[in-house]
C-alpha cells in the first residue's frame, strides 16, 4: 500500500513544479509602432534589431522602397540605380540586407543584392557571379554572413522568393 501513495505523492509534485515552472516563465514584451513611413499607403514590416525595424513601403504611383526605421524617424537608402528596394534584415551591429531592381528588371538585369550600414550610410551592392541571375538577400547575422539565395532570371524564381515586381 505505500508504493501507491508515494507514486501519486511523486506525481502532485511533479505537476505543481511544472505549474510553478511555467508561471515563473512569462515572458514581458515592450510593443513599438513599426511601420507607417509617412506618404506610404502600404508598409511591410519585415526584421528588427534591437534599434532598428526594416522592411519596404509602397508610395503611391511609385515602385517599392526598402527603409530602415529607427524610433519614429525613416530612411530608405538603395543604390543610385535602383527601380525599386527591399530590406529584409538587419544584425545587432546596424548593417542591413536586402535586393533591389535596376531599370528594367529582367534579364541581364535582373535582381540584385545590397547591404546598407547604417553607421556609416555605406551600401554595398552584390550579385552572385553567372550572368543573368537573379540574388535574393533574406538576413545578415553580427559576422556579415548574408542568407539569401539565386535564380536564373526573374521569371525563374519560385513564387514567394522575394522578388520585385519590374
């Protein structure tokens, strides 16, 4: 009869350790407005550090932009030939990733990548080394390794790849 008992004992403790475990585990969140780039109709979004939000924005009548948000402040740095941006991520250390789109966006010009440091307003453009493809740049970790990926061509990629519309 006592092997019953200190199982039952064995399991009430187990369960109020777990209760205890997962109340004392609650996690406190700060929420920030992100988003909102004014003139925009439309914001996305995308990765966040621990200063800054980015992402991209469409103004009317105009091509997507990729910005960088800090507080309520924006800025939506591209390189000069860019039709249209994205920033998709940023590391701890303020330097963001994304694509942009030359004019037109096909072909011989199809989508490239660029990493903009927000330290030193430096951008740095990339493109993988076959004529013709497509670079798609998604995040970028404290040591500057860019995860992204490539495609032959625009009209190649997967649904989804984050491409620009041309």
């Amino acid at each position: 009869m006592k092997r019953p008992r200190t199982v039952w004992l064995f399991a009430a403790l187990a369960v109020v350790c777990t209760a205890g475990l997962t109340l004392g585990a609650a996690q406190q969140y700060t929420f920030s407005i992100a988003g909102n780039v004014p003139g925009s109709y439309q914001t996305t979004p995308v990765a966040a550090s621990l200063t800054h939000f980015v992402g991209y924005d469409s103004l009317p009548a105009s091509p997507d932009q990729g910005y960088i948000q800090t507080g309520s402040q924006f800025i939506t740095p591209a390189p000069k030939s860019a039709k249209s941006s994205y920033l998709s991520g940023i590391n701890g250390l303020g330097v963001a990733v994304g694509g942009y789109c030359g004019v037109p966006c096909s072909g011989l010009n199809a989508q490239h990548g660029y990493t903009y440091d927000f330290n030193t307003a430096k951008i740095t453009t990339f493109t993988v080394p076959f004529s013709g493809q497509t670079t798609v740049a998604y995040g970028i970790n404290d040591a500057g390794d860019i995860v992204g990926g490539y495609c032959q061509g625009p009209s190649a990629c997967p649904p989804g790849a984050g491409l620009l519309a041309p």
